[in-house]
C-alpha cells in the first residue's frame, strides 16, 4: 500500500486551537487505499517533522493551508511565510515524494500559493474525490490532468476561479480525529468539529463560502450526523462538538432534524456552533438547541443596521437581528455575536445604530466582538465593489499584505475610535484585535472555572472578570450554563 503523509500546518491558538478536521476526512475517505498518517503541526510542532518524513519515507505528502491571515484589520498577522519556512521547506528539503496542497485558505488563494510555495499539485475546495483521482494517477504513472479543482506546478495560473463540488453526501466519512491522531491537546480548549452539510448558497458581498464549498447545499441525513456522535461520545465521554457549517441553522428544518435525532439518542455531549443565521431563527429551533445540550452559539449579523445588511447581501433585516436577540434570551442559550464595521453604505449613523442595537438587546452575559474593515478576496463581489470604487487596483496582490474594504463614507479611524469608545464603555464589548484574552486574565478564569467547577462558556467567565476587575476568588459565579 502507498504511504500517504497529511499535514496540518495550522499551528494558531487564537482563539482556540482547531483541530485538522479536513485532512482526519481526507485520511478516512482514502484509508482502504492509502496508508495515510497525519502529523498535527499544532500538537507535534516541527522539530520531528523531517526526521519523522525521512524514516517513514512517505510517497505522497499532503499540506492543509487553512488560515491565510487572522482577518483583523491592523493585527498584521499573517500565516503563510511561517507555513512556508515551518513546514513547506523542511518538507521540500526531507524528501523528493510529490507535495499536495490543499485546504479552505489555499483555495481562496490556490494559484498565487502554487508559485510562492513551489508545491507539485494544489487541490481548491474539498478534497475527497480529487486528492483520490490525483493519487491514483499518480500511483498508475499516468499525467494528472489539470481541472476545475486540481492545479498543477507551472500550469497554475489557467485555472478558472469558480469551483464545481463532487462531494456526495451519501459517501461522507466518518469523523474519527480522536482515532487518527493524538486529540488530548484539544480536550481542554478546542473543540471536535463535525459538518453536517457542504456549501452555502447565500449571497453575502464579501464572503468566500461560496468559494470554497460551493453555492449548492448538500446536506447530509440528521440520523447519520447523530450516530456519528454517538459513537464519538463511546469512544471519549462527553467534550465539546462544534458544528463547522458555514451555517448551522440553513437550510430551514435541517438544524432542527439533527438535535431531534441527538435529543432522541440521548448524547450527552456539550454543543456549540458558529454561524446562526438571524434570518432563519425560532422559538423551536433555540429550544430543540438548548435541549439537545448546546451551551453556546455565534451569531454573525455583522451589522444591525437596515442599509448596511442590505448592501452586505446578508439576505435578513434589522428586524431579524432584533427577533434572533429576544429568542437567544428567552432560551437562555449564551451567545457570542459578531459585528463587522465599515461595510458599504456604512456611516457614522449606521455605526451607531448597531452599537445601540448592542446595548438595547444582547443579554448582559453575552459578548459581542467588533471588528472593522471586510477583508477583500478574489473573485467575490466586494473584490469587484472595491475596483469599481478605486479602493484596490486589478494587480494588486490580495494575498499579502492583507487588503480590507472601508465603506467611503466612513473613515478607517472614527470606527476604530467607535470600537475602542463601545469597548471602553459597554462590558459584553470586545476589540476583534483582541482575539485573545490577555494571558493573565485568561489564566484567571481557567482557575476559576476548575476552582467552582463551572461549565458555563468560558466567554462568559472572562466577561465576569472583565467586568468586575476583580480577584476570581472574590468573584460569586453560578454554575450552570446561564
Ligand atoms: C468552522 C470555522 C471556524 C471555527 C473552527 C471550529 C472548529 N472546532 O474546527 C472557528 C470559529 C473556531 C474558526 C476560527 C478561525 N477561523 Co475559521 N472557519 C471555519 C469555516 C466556516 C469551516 C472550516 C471547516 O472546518 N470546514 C470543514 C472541513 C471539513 O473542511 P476543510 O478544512 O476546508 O477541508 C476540506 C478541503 O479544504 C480540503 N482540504 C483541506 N486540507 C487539505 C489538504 C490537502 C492536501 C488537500 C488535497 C485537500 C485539503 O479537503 C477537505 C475535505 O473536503 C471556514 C470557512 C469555510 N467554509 O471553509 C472558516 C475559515 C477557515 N476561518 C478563517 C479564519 C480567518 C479564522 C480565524 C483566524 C478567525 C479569527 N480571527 O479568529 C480563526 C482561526 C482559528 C485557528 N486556531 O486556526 C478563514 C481562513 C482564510 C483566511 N482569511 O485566512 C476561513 C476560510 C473563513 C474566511 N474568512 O474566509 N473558524
């Protein structure tokens, strides 16, 4: 049997470790073919890398690009030189077998990643049937042919943006992380993805979905879902399984099937998801959350004010946005929103609208992150907006240094004057720029967790802590997820 290395090159904490469900699929869905191990970049480091590659002698290595930068405005964090030095070097250096690349941020990115990184093939968007049809090519000594998905050293650059999607859900493979690599690093801080569908067909102006999963939504049996989890919670006990659709509560009904199935299995696993759509929410749906043993939800409005949702394209209006809020409240389902300033259309008077929507209806335990700029990528209607308006040029390069979008009607440093003032001010708000906690506090409130035993959403205990500026000892909490 050929020998198959994947590599997770995602080596971030912020803000908590993800572990690499994309390359543990990959792996299960070609296991009858491949012998196919995964070296976990965030819990393995590098050191061993080489060494590792030279005594195992792998025919075919795989690297996961996922993050391309932190998306933040001014943090200046970007991930691909360290993934290029770290990993994509050493790798070159170690061995001679073909290097793959593949993962959400090379396929936003996936010619201009082929000729930084040099690599042999580059896989765009989801990699089951690809990655299989290249290596059994490969394995046959028969040319790969270049194609919608699959890129090749020195031919990169005829690929055309749009991606088709092969994945079929009926063939989804099971997510076993916890069977495939050493998954305790991620117990205590991260969070075992699961997917319950592929694709995003909605039409927000700056937002690479689309791009990466496709716009046909394929959606797999809430049974199935739910039997995987199942089997997850016999094989580790109860941790915490994040959702990892772009969505979680589209299409209509879908999100609801899947907790009645969990609800019906009796799992006792922590949930949590991001990307709840305010457009698409009930009483009924919040509840079936709660019961099924959710403890926290992201929502991502991005803004709460009528013109800006509408320029987004966000497809819901202020009302939805208000609606989402009471009916988070009412479940007592702990929420963290997200707020993108500086849309287009955005001005001083929208900005505030959507700081006022924040103090008027967010539960006093819940947070809210602001962040300003849209970061620009290729190929998406924002990208067309900002040439359009003379913000970017067409040779610009998208990839480095990251390119953010500011509405013209706004400037970049009254919004960030905006957030630092609503942060100042208003408790549940925090700067994007502070995707991480400051270490001292953090460390304050995993003590206090561990100290009174809590299982509340640690978002919730640094809130108390942020919010009283006091010692955790002096700090009165209730246990619980509320
Ligand atoms: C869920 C999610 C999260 C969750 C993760 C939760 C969890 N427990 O895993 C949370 C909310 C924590 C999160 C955080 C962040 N995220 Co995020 N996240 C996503 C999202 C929506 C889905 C990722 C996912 O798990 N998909 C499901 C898996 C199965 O798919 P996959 O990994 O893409 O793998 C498939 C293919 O890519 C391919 N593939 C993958 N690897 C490889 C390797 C090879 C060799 C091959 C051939 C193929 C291949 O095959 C796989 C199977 O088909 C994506 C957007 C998207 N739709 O992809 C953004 C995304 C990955 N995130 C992004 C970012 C920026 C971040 C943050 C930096 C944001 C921040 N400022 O905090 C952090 C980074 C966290 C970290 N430590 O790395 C960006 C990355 C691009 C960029 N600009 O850098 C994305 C693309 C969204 C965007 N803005 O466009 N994220």
């Amino acid at each position: 049997m050929k020998k198959l290395l994947l590599i997770h090159t995602n080596t971030s904490p912020k803000p908590y470790p993800v572990p690499p469900l994309g390359l543990c699929l990959l792996a299960a869905y070609l296991a009858t073919g491949y012998d196919t191990r995964i070296w976990d970049g965030f819990s393995q480091g590098t050191d061993g890398l080489s060494d590792f590659i030279k005594n195992w002698n792998p025919d075919y290595i795989g690297l996961g690009i996922r993050n391309i930068d932190d998306t933040v405005m001014g943090s200046g964090e970007h991930y691909v030189d360290g993934i290029i030095r770290d990993f994509i070097r050493p790798v070159r250096k170690a061995t001679s077998a073909p290097l793959i690349l593949g993962g959400s941020g090379f396929s936003i990115f996936p010619a201009a990643l082929m000729e930084l990184t040099g690599a042999d093939y580059g896989v765009s968007g989801e990699g089951e049937q690809v990655l299989q049809q290249l290596l059994g090519d490969l394995d046959e000594g028969v040319t790969p042919e270049e194609g919608p998905n699959l890129l090749i050293k020195g031919n990169a650059r005829t690929i055309p943006a749009s991606r088709i999607s092969a994945w079929n859900p009926e063939s989804f493979p099971a997510s076993d992380m916890d069977l495939r690599m050493d998954y305790s690093v991620y117990r205590s801080r991260g969070a075992y993805g699961v997917q319950t569908k592929r694709g995003c067909n909605h039409d927000c102006i700056y937002c690479t979905y689309p791009v990466i999963e496709g716009k046909e939504l394929r959606i797999r049996d809430p049974d199935d879902i739910a039997e995987e989890i199942s089997q997850l919670y016999r094989r580790t006990g109860p941790m915490m399984v994040e959702f990892v659709d772009s969505i979680f509560n589209d299409p209509p009904g879908h999100a609801e099937g899947i907790c009645r199935s969990i609800i019906r299995k009796k799992i006792r696993m922590q949930f949590r998801t991001m990307g709840i759509n305010p457009g698409n929410t009930s009483h009924e749906l919040f509840d079936l959350m709660k019961d099924a043993g959710f403890t926290q939800v992201d929502v991502t409005p991005d803004s709460a004010s009528e013109p800006v949702l509408r320029n987004l394209r966000k497809g819901f209006g202020p009302e939805d946005v208000v609606r989402t809020a009471a009916l988070l409240r009412q479940a007592e389902l702990p929420a963290l929103w997200f707020f993108l300033f500086g849309g287009p259309g955005e001005t001083e008077e929208t900005a505030r609208e959507t700081i006022h929507f924040i103090e008027a209806h967010l539960h006093p335990e819940d947070m809210a992150w602001l962040s300003s700029g849209l970061r620009i990528y290729p190929g998406t209607p924002l990208h067309r907006l900002a040439l359009q308006e003379g913000q970017i040029r067409t040779e610009d390069n998208l990839l480095f240094p990251s390119v953010f979008y500011i509405s013209e009607r706004v400037s970049a440093s009254w919004l960030g004057g905006l957030i630092s003032e609503a942060s100042g001010r208003i408790p549940q708000c925090v700067p994007a720029t502070q995707t991480m906690p400051p270490a001292t506090l953090l460390t304050e409130a995993l003590e206090l967790r561990r100290m009174q035993k809590l299982d509340e959403p640690l978002f919730r205990t640094l809130l108390r802590l942020r919010r009283k500026g006091m010692k955790p000892e002096e700090i009165q909490v209730r246990s619980g997820s509320s």
